[in-house]
C-alpha cells in the first residue's frame, strides 16, 4: 500500500510537470530550448543541493529551519577566511565549509543530545547562524573573487552548467543512498517508528546526527557555489530559501510526518517549480503571479495525491 | 577531535572579524568616502573615460518599439512604484516604449538575478534595474549584454562594465550633505544624532552612512553620532527602534536620521508619538506622501529625496537614448524629455540633479 | 440481580471494510448487572461489534435497542447518551492532561456561570477513584506519570462519572500484572453489584469463569454461541472459539540445559535494577515474575543496553562484556522482544521484510548496499519457519494480526541469531490459537540451545513454560524457584515480599 | 488468598501529599516561569546599567510595541496546542491590514474597516481549517501553500501602493485607555480572555484534547475535524485583532509583508512553552515570550550590544531558552 501510493504520487507529479512542460513551450516559444533548462538546472542548483538533504531530514520526521542561515554563514566565511584571513581560495572555501558542516552538526548536537524538537532547535539556529554571518562579516561584503573560481557558478563542463553536475551527482549518490543503502533504510524506519528502531539496534541517534550534518554540509556547498555564480558574499544570502526548499521536498511527496519520501520525488518537486517560475515569466505572467500559482499547486498537488490514495486503498 | 578543529575555525573567524570592526558600528561600508566641501561649493570631479559596458551585436533598434523590462530592488513599496510610474509615464510619452515592471517581493539578490535571467531568455530589447547587490547582480548583467540588450540601471547601480549606463539620482557625497546640513541647521553644530537604516547590508544606505560620516567629521565635527540600528525594511520595527533610541538617550538625543523611506516616516511617528516634536529633529529620505501628515503638523521640517517618478522616467529616456545609438560612449549630455538636458559624470552615470528638499511649502505638490 | 430483560440489545449487526465482511448478522445483548463475557480470536469481530455499540462504527445493517427504544449511533456522544460507555484496550487518554480532567473531559461539571468548575472536577474525581479503592493516585497529576493499571482505572472512573448503565471493557486484563487484575476483578464485582452491565472481552479463562455470568462466542464475524457460564466449561469454550480443540496450552519442551551463557553479578541501574545477579544456561527457559514496577522490564532493558547499567557485571560466556547500546547487545547475541510491540517492536507502516531484516540490515549488505534479493529470502523463510499469515512480504505489518504482528518481531530477532533471547509479555494480546504457537516456537528455540528469559504477568504462563522462575520486586530479587517448586502461592508470596517495606 | 494480601497493600498506603503549591505551579507553568523569570533578570541588570530603560516610555515601547505580535501569538498558541502549525499568519497580516487600511482610506465606518480584517481573516482561514480537517493535507503543507498565494496576491492587488491619509479616528493603537496604550490593553485583555477561554471551558480545553490524542479526542466524541477548522477561524480571528493593532500603529499602511513575521510569531509561542507536538502550553506563555523578544531586543540597545551582533545575540538568548527548558523537563522526570 505505502509503496503503491509513493508510486502514485510521483507518477502524479511527473505527469504534471509534463503538462506543465507542454503548456509552457506552446506560451513562449523560447522556454523549451536546450539553453534555457540549462540555465534552469543552474538557477535551482542551490535549492537542489538543499532540497536533497532536506528530504532526509523530513523522511525521519524532523525538519531543518537553518540551512538558509548557514548558506549565509559558510558564504560569509568563505569570504573572511580568504580576504580577512589571508588564507588561498580553495583552503577558505573548504574551511568555511567545514565550518558550515559544522554548524549542521550543532543542530544535530541539541535535537540528538538535549532533545529538543527539531523545529524548535533550527528555529533557534535559524537566528543564531544568520545573527553569527552578520556579526563576522560587520555587514561587509567581500568580492573580487579570482577568475577562476567562477567556473564553478558560472561556466560549463561539457556543454552543462558546473553545478549542474554537482546536483545530478548529489541527486544520484542520495537516490542510491536513500533506496539501497543501509542508511538509507534507518532513515525510513526511524521516521516511521523512532522507538522501534531503537529496540532493533538501529543507530537512531548517530543517524540523525549525520542527516543534521549533512545537510549543514549541503547548504555549505550551496553556500559556496552561489558566491561562485552572483561573485559576491552577503550575510543575508539564502534568507527565505528553507521554504522553498520544503515546498518542493513536500511537493514531491515526502511526508512531513516521516517515513516516506523519495529524491527522484523531490526531483521532480524541483522541476516543477522552477519550470513555472520560468516558463509563467517567459509567458508574461509577473513573479507575483507565479508564486501564487506555485502556492496553489503545492496545495492542490497533495490534494489529489490524497485522494487518489484514499479511494486506492480504504472504502 | 574533528570538533576542536571545527571550533578552532569558527573561533579564528569570529577574532578576524573583531579585528576589522575597529570603530564604532556606524553602519557605514568601507570604501572610500568623497565628502564634499561645507560650503556650497560644487564638487570638481575628475572627467572619467568612460567605464560602462556595450551590448554585442545589438540590433538596429532606432525608432523601433522596443520591449522593455523594469527589475527594481523588490516590489511592493512605495519608492519603487514610484520610478515605475515615472517608467511608464516615459514610455507612454514616447510611444516607442513597451515597459513593464516585475520584481522580486523581497529585496533578495536571487530572485532579483533570476527574475532578470528569465527576461534575457524571454528575449527583451532593454533590462531597467535596481540592483539589490552591484556585484551578485552583475554576472546575469553582462550575459544581457552578451545578448545584444541594453542594459541601464538606476537607484542602485552595479559594477560599471555590467551595465551601459546608470541614472544617479544624486550622488552620495551630495546626499550626505544634504542630510547632515539639513540636521545641523535642526539640532545645531553641537547635537547629538542616531540612525535608523534598513539593514547594514542595504549598499545604498551603507554608502550614504559613510559619505554622511566623512561630511559630519570634516564640517561638522562637534555633532555627535550615537548609534546606527538596523529596522529592515518593516515600519512597526523602525518605530520602536526609534523609540527605543529616544527612551535611551532621553534629552541628550536631538536627532534622528531615516534611511529609507520605510524608517523616516516610522521615526517621525515615533516622535510624534512620544510627543518630542520640536526636541527631537527627523531628517530622513522618504516619499511625500507618506512623509505629509508629520511635515504637516510640523514635526518634521525637511525631508531629503530625490523625485523617483523623474528618476523612472529619466532611467526609460536613457535606455531609449542608448536603443536608439544617440547616447554613446564619451558623450557629455543625453536629453531626458520634459526634465530636459541631464548631464553625464563619472564616466558612465547620468545625474538626475541635486536632491530635492521637501517641506510645508512644497509638499503637497508631489503625489507618489 | 440481574434481571432477565436486556438493557441493551443488538440484533443482525453486519459491518463490511473494503469489500470484506467482519461480521456478519451478530446478535447480542447486554442486561443490567451482569457480566457478559464477549469471546473470540483476534478477527473474530469482538472489537468491531464493541465499537459499534460505543458509537465509533456505523453498523451496514441491524438494530440497536436501548432500553425499549430503537437508536441510531453516530457518535460516541450518542452512545453515551444512551448510558454506554467503554475502557478500550489501547487506554485512550491524554497524557499531557490531569486524572480529574481527564475523568470529566467532555462533561467538565459547571459552575452557574457555566464555565467549567474545576473544585467540583477534583471533587468528585476524587470521590470516584475512591470508590474504586484507588486512595494511592492524585487528582492533579498528568496522566503521563500513570502506570498502567493507574490509567485503566482512571478510565474506569471516566465511564463511571458518566453514571453509564452499559460499561464495556475492551481486554481490561490485557496488560496488567495479576494483582491488578484482581483488584480490577473486586471493581467489576462492585459495579455489578450496582446493576452496571459489564461487556467483558478477554482472551484469559480463568477470569472469565471467575467473574462472568454469560458467555458470547464469536468466530469469523459470525456469533458462535451464547450460553449461561455454568453451562459451558473450558475446553468447550475454546474449541468453540478456534473451531478446533487445543490440546495443551502450555506445552513445555523438553530441551537438554547446557552451560551457562549468561551470568550477572550486582547489575544495577537507578530504582529499579537493584543488586541483581544470576545466570541463565543454554536451553533453558528462565521465567522472569513481579508486578508491574517492580522492575521486571527495567532489569530486560538493561540487559539489553538501552538503559546501561550503572554498576555491576555482565558476563557472556564467560567473558566480561560492557553494553552500552542495543547494537552491543545484539552484536554479544541478546536479543529482546519487548512488551510494547506497535511502539518498540514493530515499524508497522513498513514491509514484513524490511521489518524481519531490521536488526541484522548490516548483515545482510555487502559494502553498503542491501542485498534485496538475500533480504526477500530470509523474510520469505522466517514467514515459512513461523508460518506468519500474510498476503505476501511486501504487506505492510500494521494490517496483521497481533499474533502475527508478535511472530514478525520474534523473526527479526532470530535473524540475529541470538544466543540469549529476552521475551517481555510475549503472548500479551495474542489469542489462543497463536499464543501456542508461540509457545511451541519457544520450545523449539530451547532444543536448539538458545537460552531464553521470559518475562510474563500471566502467573500460569510463567509457572507453565518456565524451567526456573526469578521473582522480582522492588528492584531487587526476591526468589528465585526451580520449575518444581513453583506453585502460584510461592511465586505470588515472593512477588509481594519487599513491597510492603518499599513502599512505605 | 493472593487478593487479600494486595488489597491490604493497596489499603495501607496512605493517599498520597499533594505536592506543595509553588511545585505544582512549576510543574504546570514551568516554562511560563522560565520566561517571565528571564524578563525579570533582563530587567534589573539592563536597569542597573541604564535607568531608562524601565521608564515609562521605555515600558510602553516594550509592552506595546510588539503587541501585535502577541495577540497574533494567541491564535498561533492555539493552533500548535492542537498539533497544527500556520506559516501564512505574517502574509495573512500584511493582507488584512491593506483591507483594512483601504476601507478606512475609502470612506467606509471606522468600526467596518477595524471589522473587516476580523472577518476576513476568520473565512481566509477557515479555508486553511477545511482543507487541514477535511482534506487531511497537513498544515504546514497547506500553510505553506497559502503563504505564497497570500503574499504574492496582496503584490497582485496593492501594486506596492502605501495608504496614507488614515483618519485619525481609525488609529486606535495611538490612543489610550485608562492612561494606558491601547495596544497593552488590547495584549492584556485578549491573553486573559483566551488563557481563561482555554482553562474554564469545554471548547478551550477540546482543544488540549485534540492536540493531545486525536484518537481519545475521537472516542470522546470530540469531532476533531470541526475543531481544527473551528481553531483555525478563531486563530484567523485573532490575526485580524492582530491586524488592527499592526495597521493603526502608524500614520501610514505598508503594502508589504512584515518580513520573518511568521518566524517570529511562532517562535514566540514555542518559546512560551507550548508544545510543538501538541497538547500543551498556554497563550500566557506565548505573550510572555513576545515580551521576552521586544525586551531583549531593547535591552541589546540599551547595553550597546554591537548592532552587527545583535542578532547573534538574539539567536543565542532564544537558544539558551529552549536548552533550559529542555534541562528542566529532564530534571523533572
């Protein structure tokens, strides 16, 4: 039943984003081009990187608030560590990185150990870590980032965004990982029966400390692709984008109760999304519109979902 | 072990910005101030080449309708519906001029960036903007540029290769002086002041802070600065900010600077409200028409800004200037319709004039 | 006392879920001031008729009369009206709430100012758990504190308060250890006594003779039999309920006891693990028995690491080991069943496969990767070895029964290969048919030289299946009886031995 | 036999002491005490190093200032005691104050346009209710939903445009009662008003049962699904009061989302000790925390915390908070 209805719901959703597709490329002409989806998967890179790890996190029940302030965090600190610091490129962003990682790894710390609930300990992360970017960063901007390093947010690998690569690998590893893997199957269990996975010997702590982490460790590297791609470091990079990030998580099916979920889900939640953004654009339709419409879709989408699970499965 | 590294970085990090925060949180950035003489001497500027960027392969577009996008900062203020007004009321006038506006609803550099990425694709002949960071902004500029649109900014500019021109609404040094003077004239060359701003990352309001900065210490060197608070773009914060500020300095606080047009008005309610209008000064940018009731009740003398419905409207006679190849690189003046000449500074900035000082007499004759 | 004419009478009742009927055309009734015994194996349709007569199912056909009068149900309002109220198994309760509000929620007593008069809620609480002799629980405290026999009676209170005419009890004994039930038993006398007509479902006999005035039998959605209690007898009754006779019920294996495999010295771990030492052999079935907090469970849980013990040794085969987590357990071979299966046992939304493979997910990876083929075997295997009745493995365990439910966590923990295996209430809530399986099962385990500890409230399963019986109470041991000499007055005078001075 | 021995044990214990008073008190409001404790200590150590900061200017610009907030928590505090959660509320509130603002700007009657956000915040709301009952779509998914469609449709309709040219009548937060600001009062009053709604009578405390164990809730004959919507109109009431206090506050009305308003409005009643998984927690608490986030925000001022650490600063106070509280919730088991 529940792995029928997951099905159901993503096969749902993939039609739509069909549709969705079909409709767009006849409103403009300019929307279903090679270059322009592209240019989509580079703008949705960071949500992306985001949104995977997130769909973790909300698979065992929990939720992560922080991951915009540490994007803005680990964007800061690449910065300071490279101009302030004086240390080379490469070394500031992995250390702001690790640093970034960390910060994930605080949250797990206090949901782990001092077991407050994860809305309530990322909530107050949530201001911590953007209060902390803006506090080191004095409000500063850094820029004039070596060429070079553009290649990461800006350039492309074999015809395809940089980054680009960087999601589909995270997206493939974290399908692997979620479907096939030991850990992977924790994570189920633990946002199904958090008790019971305890009782079978199941590292229940340890797992969600390493989800916590990991997805400090995904917004990090968010972090750092972003100031790659807009060439700059602000302390309020990344406010807001924990929201779309869980829109698109919970648009592609993954429960917010726990228990189930699937990247090629949140995947395609993803697309969705972006596609509307752009194509309603191309389409002349204003960003006020869009988000509306996005809004709507996000409700409408688990409607039907709803539906159709219940009439599959009770009477 | 993994931990005692990790916190030795955050720990290094947090020394390394206590170093560079030397002085009294201002609000102000750290690029180098220009402030202009005390007296009404007109600053001489060094004639600059011109640093702007060009489109490549621009199509001919003289005389033909052109499709234009306005991006400001974010949507849904008053300033901004302003210049979008002035955008509009331009391009009925030349007819040649199909322009719309559509912003991010928050001032975020991402949506902003993706916003002006999607009309690159949508295939528009010009990009207006108001940028939210000079240099997040710029990447998605050039590829504009790269494909043959022209690009012209206003209000916020960005790095200067990233765009063909930028209006200046009045340039910061000016400002500053507009702002301080109209303060030491209020409170006197002895009084003390505090600021509230948007956020310290606003680059507008950073760089007026700093230019404000500079000016106080070289004209007016006994006025003492307070704080700086930030209030976001949220009036209900800006006025308890600005309460907080009158409750904590009591009489020794004379004035307060706005910094947007969200937290001038706030301020000025605050005062009002806190019935100190006449002890403490309000000077700030904001809009007229929300700025009427407390000039009108005289609580506050002067308010500083610029017309945003001229600036929109120069910002579309640029961008068609520019369409049309009569604005080139090099040239000293562009024609801007009923505002008539405006003259080119810094290279590649248009000036829209000196700011205008709103008050009692002149007030009621603005509405935006 | 009682009186010959039924208070409550359901006539032709059918219910059908998703196409499948799970009853078919039951009568029933109820008169005041008896005890009517409701019999059956889980699926019979006992907990369906019981929901319908408190309101929370809509019957597809049949007629309830209450009093003389036919009613409909649409709610568990409607049913109250009518006077009857029910202590569901499950306990539904709020546990962040008080006893006194949670006796009175939903029918808070006034004030003339019609705001809820908390005085008066306390009050009469108070005058309700009285009058089930609960003078030990206070009216303010959160129901999340409550042991369990706390909690059913202070359901009990919650029916009484309503002045209900009808009471059902939805497996009251369930899960509560045997001096709870008798005290439970004394409160079901008095509201008899008082003309309350009691619903009594169970699964445990001797209760049922002790307190019952009729017996209705029901297999398969459809009613069996109704008798008179001195009419029917024991064997009858069961034969009647499995449509089968049961040949014993407690079938003991013989299994040849080897050397020891564990062996505790002074374990200790907070109030309730005080000082406890013995050894356990291979083969051997060692019965663990106490009233509940006495700390029976405690002593399981800390075997099994989830709450490490303070001081003391535990030693496996002979060498001395640390654990400090369930996965140490299982990795040193404990394995533990425990007593609260939908919460600690059993993931339910999940596969019977992945359920069976949760404890030994590493064991059955190669690298990382879960090996889904290997996994569907074993599940396909333990489903055979344990004859669990499923539609396939990828069924969801939530939709099995509770003895099937009991057999897939005991299949996880045989995966594991356990050479101590801790049992805790394994028969709770299994009805007899599965209850002997798992009985069997046991015994088979012991022949292959697992040792096994069995924690158990049912006193005759204890003294039925036990080689050596530990007594436990008040954290401490109280008495430890070779199967020979355990009868029910040893072990239930050892259970209560320390009590009285712990208490005070 | 056996019975006899256990009834006697049972017997000879004694009925047990009732806790003293200030322990109960503890154990029911604890975290209420927690946050009004740590009010208190901000109090006397910023008061010792600035005096003014608890004049009475001072104490309307913490009391009042934040009200809005407040009120908009008491719904908010209600919503979560039932297991639910409402990220739209800020958008909501942006919404109802430009309806608000227009229709005092349009001519219509003072009382209609201090009516109308009530209103419409209680039907916008009510929709969110339905479709979280009877839909059976979670509310953070549903919430999530609305705040788009909320936020990006005020940007639709208002095009940006401020209101200005309130007539003064229509500024009730500006005015006072009893010498008091009418925002305190307001604050004062609804918290009282709801927290006596939800200890005394039947209605306010379904909703503790609701939250609490949907399942026994049910078995009550609590309809759970007219609840939920039922607390989702009454929480959309309160956004509406909310909105009063929010658009009367100054002489003009933003036409924009107050920013992280949501954010806050919830943190504020987790941090009042209202449980995120239901069942617990009161609206004293929630307006409590409110005050907590206006005075440490003065506070910080007044201390010269560094503007650019302020926030950090905030963050790490609120962090604290729930550590302690979690700390005390162990020591209590």
């Amino acid at each position: 039943m529940n792995l029928r209805s997951l099905i159901r719901h993503e096969t749902l959703l993939a039609l739509l984003l069909v549709i969705v597709l079909i409709v767009l490329s006849f409103q403009s002409d300019r929307f279903f081009t090679v270059d322009n989806l592209l240019n989509q998967g580079r703008l949705m890179t960071e949500i992306g990187l985001i949104a995977i790890a997130m769909t973790f996190v909300i698979a065992t029940g929990g939720i992560d608030l922080s991951v915009g302030s540490i994007l803005g965090l680990t964007a800061i600190l690449t910065g300071v560590f490279w101009q302030n610091v004086g240390l080379p490129l490469p070394v500031a962003a992995t250390a702001a990185i690790a640093a970034g990682t960390f910060a994930g790894f605080v949250n797990g710390v206090i949901i782990t150990r001092f077991r407050v609930p994860p809305l309530i300990a990322t909530l107050a992360t949530l201001a911590l870590y953007r209060g902390l970017a803006e506090g080191i960063s004095q409000a500063r901007s850094v820029r004039g980032y070596p060429e070079w390093f553009y290649v990461l947010g800006q350039k492309d690998v074999l015809g395809v965004p940089t980054q680009l690569w960087i999601l589909l690998l995270a997206a493939v590893v974290a399908s692997i990982i979620l479907a096939y893997t030991t850990w992977g199957r924790t994570v189920y269990a633990v946002g199904s029966n958090e008790v019971a996975s305890r009782f079978s010997g199941l590292s229940v702590e340890k797992t969600k400390l390493a989800l916590y982490t990991a997805s400090g460790f995904a917004a990090a590297v968010a972090a750092v692709i972003f100031v790659s791609r807009v060439s700059t470091t602000r302390s309020d990079m990344g406010t807001g984008i924990e929201l779309d990030a869980i829109t698109a998580v919970v648009l592609g099916g993954t429960s917010i109760f726990g228990g189930r979920g699937t990247i090629i889900g949140t995947i395609i939640g993803l697309c969705l999304i972006q596609a509307l953004k752009n194509g309603l654009s191309l389409a002349g339709i204003k960003g006020d519109g869009t988000i509306m419409l996005i809004g709507a879709v996000l409700i409408l989408a688990i409607l039907a979902s709803n539906l159709f699970e219940r009439s599959g499965t009770r009477t | 072990m993994r931990n005692v590294v990790l916190s030795a970085l955050l720990a290094l990090s947090f020394s390394t910005s206590l170093s560079h925060a030397q002085s009294v949180w201002t609000g102000g950035d750290d690029l180098p101030t220009n402030p202009l003489a005390c007296d009404a001497t007109p600053a001489t500027a060094a004639a600059k080449p011109y640093d702007g960027g060009q489109p490549t392969n621009a199509p001919d577009r003289k005389g033909k309708t052109i499709k234009v996008v306005d991006v400001p900062k974010l949507v849904g203020i008053g300033y901004f519906n302003a210049t979008s007004k002035g955008i509009a009321d331009a391009a009925k006038e030349m007819g040649t001029m199909d322009a719309k506006t559509d912003g991010p609803s928050k001032a975020n550099i991402d949506d902003q960036v993706t916003l002006i990425d999607n009309y690159i694709t949508s295939g528009v002949d010009g990009i207006l903007f108001a940028a939210n960071d000079p240099v997040a902004i710029a990447p998605v500029l050039k590829k504009a540029l790269g494909a043959g649109i022209n690009v012209v900014g206003y209000d916020a500019n960005s790095s200067p290769d990233a765009r063909q021109w930028f209006v200046n609404q009045a340039e910061f040094n000016g400002i500053a002086k507009a702002m301080v003077d109209s303060m030491a004239t209020e409170i006197g060359d002895e009084g003390a002041f505090a600021i509230v701003t948007s956020t310290f990352t606003t680059p507008n309001q950073a760089r007026w802070i700093a230019e404000m900065q500079a000016y106080q210490a070289k004209c007016h060197p006994k006025m003492k600065w307070l704080e700086t608070v930030e209030a976001q773009e949220d009036n209900i914060l800006s006025f308890n900010q600005s309460n907080t500020l009158i409750n904590k300095y009591g009489d020794e606080l004379k004035g307060i600077f706005g910094m947007t047009s969200v937290a001038t008005p706030a301020a000025a309610d605050a005062v009002t409200q806190a019935k100190k209008c006449g002890s403490v000064a309000v000077v700030g940018l904001a809009t007229p028409n929300a700025m009427k009731p407390y000039v009108g009740a005289g609580c506050v003398k002067s308010v500083v800004l610029w017309n945003p419905v001229d600036l929109g409207y120069a910002a579309a006679f640029v961008l068609r200037a520019v369409a049309d190849g009569s604005l080139a690189p090099g040239a000293t003046s562009v024609k801007a319709g009923k505002l008539g000449d405006l003259s080119v500074i810094n290279g590649s900035e248009i000036l829209l004039g000196a700011p205008t000082v709103f008050n009692k007499d002149n007030i009621n004759n603005f509405d935006f | 006392m009682s009186s010959p004419v039924a208070y409550v009478s359901l006539t032709g009742m059918s219910k059908s879920f998703g196409g499948v009927k799970v009853l078919k055309e039951v009568s029933f009734d109820v008169r005041p001031g008896e005890v009517h015994a409701l019999l059956g194996e889980n699926g019979a349709g006992k907990s369906t008729l019981i929901k319908m007569m408190s309101g929370l199912y809509t019957p597809d056909a049949g007629t309830i009369v209450v009093d003389g009068k036919e009613l409909k149900f649409s709610s568990t309002r409607d049913a109250g009206a009518a006077g009857i109220a029910t202590v569901y198994q499950e306990l539904l309760l709020f546990p962040e709430l008080s006893v006194a509000e949670n006796v009175f929620l939903g029918n808070y007593p006034r004030t003339s100012a019609g705001i809820i008069d908390w005085a008066e809620v306390r009050r009469r609480t108070r005058d309700l758990l009285d009058q089930l002799d609960t003078y030990d629980l206070d009216v303010d405290t959160k129901v999340l504190s409550l042991s369990v026999a706390q909690r059913q009676r202070v359901e009990i209170a919650k029916a009484l308060s309503k002045n209900a005419r009808i009471l059902i009890m939805d497996e009251p004994t369930a899960s509560l250890v045997e001096s709870d039930v008798q005290r439970l038993m004394a409160v079901v006398r008095q509201l008899r006594e008082r003309g309350v007509g009691i619903v009594y479902v169970s699964h445990r006999m001797p209760e049922i003779f002790a307190l019952a005035d009729r017996v209705t039998v029901l297999r398969d959605g459809a009613h069996v039999a109704t008798r008179d209690i001195g009419e029917v007898d024991e064997n009858q009754l069961v034969s009647m309920m499995v449509g089968r006779s049961i040949e014993s019920l407690f079938p003991k294996a013989d299994a040849s006891i080897g050397e020891t495999v564990l062996k505790v010295t002074n374990l200790n771990h907070g109030r309730h693990v005080r000082d406890i030492s013995f050894e356990l052999k291979r083969g051997e079935i060692l019965g663990i028995a106490g009233l509940v907090g006495s700390g029976r469970t405690e002593l399981a849980l800390t075997l099994f690491g989830m709450t490490p013990a303070t001081s003391g040794e535990i030693a496996m085969e002979g060498k001395v080991v640390r654990i400090g987590s369930p996965r140490q357990a299982r990795d040193l071979g404990i394995a533990y069943v425990p007593e609260d299966r939908g919460q600690q046992g059993l993931v339910k939304a999940m596969a019977i496969r992945k359920n069976v493979s949760m404890a030994t997910i590493e064991r059955l990876s190669s690298g990382i990767f879960i090996k889904a083929g290997e996994e569907a075997q074993r599940a396909l295997d333990a489903v055979k070895r344990l004859s669990i009745r499923c539609r396939n493995i990828g069924q969801p365990v939530g939709e099995l029964s509770g003895g099937n439910q009991q057999k897939v966590v005991i299949a996880k923990w045989l995966e594991t290969k356990p050479k101590v295996l801790i049992l805790d209430e394994p028969t709770r809530g299994v009805d007899v048919g599965a209850k002997a399986e798992i009985h069997t099962i046991m015994g088979e385990l012991v022949k292959q030289g697992v040792a096994i500890i069995m924690i158990s409230s049912e006193l005759p399963e204890v003294l039925g299946m036990s080689d050596r019986v530990l007594v436990i109470s008040g954290g401490c041991i109280t008495g430890e009886i070779a199967r020979a000499e355990a009868t029910p007055e040893r072990v239930g005078a050892a259970m209560t031995a320390h009590r009285t001075g712990e208490a005070a | 036999m056996m019975t006899t021995t256990v009834e006697a044990t049972a017997r000879s214990r004694a009925a047990p002491q009732r806790p003293g008073f200030f322990k109960r008190l503890f154990a029911e409001y604890g975290q209420e005490i927690v946050v009004l404790a740590a009010i208190v200590v901000l109090f006397a150590v910023v008061t010792m190093v600035n005096p003014r900061f608890i004049s009475a200017n001072n104490l309307t610009t913490i009391f009042s200032g934040n009200a809005y907030i407040a009120v908009a928590a008491i719904g908010m505090a209600m919503v979560i005691v039932t297991g639910n959660i409402d990220v739209s509320v800020g958008a909501l509130i942006g919404v109802l104050a430009t309806i608000s603002g227009s229709l005092a700007v349009a001519g219509y009657p003072i009382w209609f346009a201090w009516l109308a956000p009530v209103l419409v915040g209680m039907a916008v709301n009510a929709i969110i209710g339905i479709l979280v009952a009877y839909a059976r779509i979670p509310s953070i998914v549903v919430t999530l939903g609305a705040l788009s469609i909320l936020r990006g449709g005020l940007i639709s309709v208002t095009g940006g445009t401020w209101i200005t040219d309130l007539p003064p009548d229509y500024l009730i937060a500006q005015k006072q009662i009893l010498g008091l600001p009418v925002p305190l009062v307001f604050m004062v009053v609804l918290t009282l008003l709801a927290a006596f709604w939800m200890r005394y009578t039947a209605f306010g405390r379904s909703l503790y049962a609701v939250g609490g164990n949907a399942e026994a809730a049910l078995a009550t004959g609590i309809p759970i699904a007219r609840r939920t919507v039922a607390v989702f109109v009454i929480h959309g009431a309160f956004a509406g009061l909310a909105t009063i206090l929010f658009a009367t506050q100054l002489q003009v009305i933003q036409s924009t989302v107050p920013p992280n308003l949501e954010l806050t409005v919830i943190t504020a009643a987790v941090i009042g000790g209202v449980s995120i998984l239901g069942g617990s927690g009161t609206v004293i608490g929630s307006t409590l925390a409110t005050i907590l986030f206006a005075t440490i925000g003065s506070a910080l001022i007044f201390v010269n915390v560094s503007a650019y650490w302020l926030r950090a600063v905030i963050g790490l106070l609120i962090l604290a908070t729930v550590l302690a509280d979690m700390l005390r919730r162990r020591g209590r088991s």
